[in-house]
C-alpha cells in the first residue's frame, strides 16, 4: 500500500480513537452549537438553572457554599435524567448580609429583569421548560414571586421553581437543634461538594446561636428579622458537620432534583393552561355566558 494511503488511513484511525462520539454533556457552556441542539432534543427541552448567591457562611465555609452545593446536586441530577444546565448563577435575594465582606446584593429590579431575560433567553434557545432549583435561603420568597409574574405577559414556555429541600429523616442523628446556616447540615454537604474548601478548624470560632433580640409574634414578618437572630451570618454549629450526614443529604436532594426532572418532562397540562389562560386574558367579559 502507498504509504500516503497508508498515512491516510492512521490519521482517520487516531482521529476515530481521538474524537469518540462523546456523550452530550449536561454542561450548558461545554456544548457545540450543533450539539445544543441534540441537547435539547434529548431533554424534551428541560433546562435547569441552578440558583446559588455569594454570602458570608460563617467563619469555615467560602462565600460561594449555596452556588458550589446546588450545582453539584444539580450536575449529577441531570447525570442521572439527562437536562441541560445553565452556567453559574447567583445573582438573587441577599440584602440581609451586606453587613459582611464578599456579599454581592444586586438590586431589587435587576435581580427580576436579570432572571426573566435568563429565562427569556433559554427559552428562545429551545428550553421550553425551565426549573430553577434554589440553593439559597434568601431566594425562598424571591423565586415564587418570579414564578408568579410569568402570568403578567403570555409566555411559550413555563418556569418551574424546586425550592430548597428539607432533610430527609433517617441517617446519622442530628447534633444540633438550630440549623439554619452553615451549621450540621449545610456543613455536612459541603464535606461532599467541596470538602476542600471547609475549614472545620474555625466552625467554632463565631457564635452560631440564635440572639432572638426581636420580642414579636411569629405572624409579624420583618426584614431585619434573620439580622436580629444571626448577625454573625452563621446559624447553628457547623462542627457538628460529618461528611456521612451530608452524604445521605445530598442523595436525598439528588432524588428530588430527579423526580421533578421527570415530572417536568412529563407535564404537557401546563404550558396548555397556560396558552388557555393567557388566550382568555386578552377578553375576559367573554369567558363566561
Ligand atoms: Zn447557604
């Protein structure tokens, strides 16, 4: 054989060997164009926005916890029920810790223009169902809000919110009885996301207690109310953390990120309802006799 035949012949080999039809990734930002669009065909148009913040937690765990925590869960979710997820997002609900040093508290306004452009966008490009899973406290009220505005203007999409999960019962027995920031439980998941960035050493060199200096009834709600509690940013005891509650944590989360992937994949009633209602919208004298 000529050897520039034979030359030929190894170069379609190794770039056989070399480039493999690889798998699509989950990764919004690692697709090629021609690939999202398979993507999005092999989601049924089901994209997740993973939804993190940037906030002091306190003195052993990095700014990032609630980005860093939601987006593992999330990857591996969409491992296991295949979505696409869009790239790093943390532009949400943070006011209450300004007070710290590394908070990045976008304004009211700019935190919904920001997300319905987001959405707007994801939509355009073919994700017609969009589930935001939430990975911060401080967005709890913030997402529902947002999902409630989509029925402002007709959309040809729908936004499905999953909020945060609570502990699964079972597991190692909890520790502590206050809980609600960087303490036993959000310290646990992060010995499994990122355990090289938790610094047991400090857990407990800033009080996590709660100061309970308003004196209200629980129907009042006031904005300063989690400052009044926690102002050091830290809820609960974080040394308490085992990398085994986390485990059984994660995995539970994993589970529920899954089981609404599938429920969304399955959904034809909403965005119909939605198209109804919007359609009604337009001339309500006339929607009934
Ligand atoms: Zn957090």
């Amino acid at each position: 054989m000529r050897r520039d035949v034979v030359g030929f012949m190894m170069l379609i080999f190794c770039t056989t060997l070399a480039w493999p039809q690889a798998k699509l990734s989950v990764h919004w930002e690692e697709l090629t164009a021609a690939d999202f669009r398979s993507a999005i065909e092999k989601s049924k148009g089901t994209c997740l926005l993973p939804f993190g913040i940037l906030e002091k937690h306190g003195a052993h765990l990095p700014l990032g916890t609630d980005l860093l925590k939601v987006r593992y869960v999330v990857l591996r979710a969409a491992e296991q029920e295949y979505a696409i997820v869009f790239p790093e997002y943390y532009f949400g609900q943070i006011f209450e810790a300004r007070h710290e040093p590394g908070t990045v508290a976008y304004s009211t306004h700019l935190q919904l223009e920001l997300l319905q452009e987001t959405t707007d966008e994801m939509a355009r490009n073919g994700c017609k169902k969009v589930i935001i899973v939430n990975g911060h406290g401080g967005n709890e009220l913030l997402l529902p809000f947002f999902a409630q505005t989509q029925l402002e203007k007709p959309h040809d999409y729908v936004v499905y919110i999953l909020g945060l999960v609570a502990p699964p019962p079972g597991g190692p027995p909890k520790k502590t009885a206050i809980d609600m920031h960087a303490g036993e439980s959000e310290t646990s998941k992060m010995l499994v996301a990122r355990p090289d960035l938790v610094h047991m050493d400090r857990a407990a060199s800033e009080s996590g207690a709660d100061q309970a200096r308003l004196k209200l009834p629980d129907t009042l709600y006031t904005g300063i109310w989690w400052y009044a509690r926690f102002p050091n940013h830290y809820s609960g005891d974080g040394s308490a953390a085992t990398r085994e509650r986390g485990q059984v944590e994660m995995n539970d989360w994993q589970g529920v990120i899954v089981d609404a992937i599938r429920a969304v994949k399955a959904d034809q009633q909403s965005l119909q309802l939605q198209n109804e209602f919007f359609e009604k919208a337009r001339h309500p004298l006339d929607t009934r006799p």
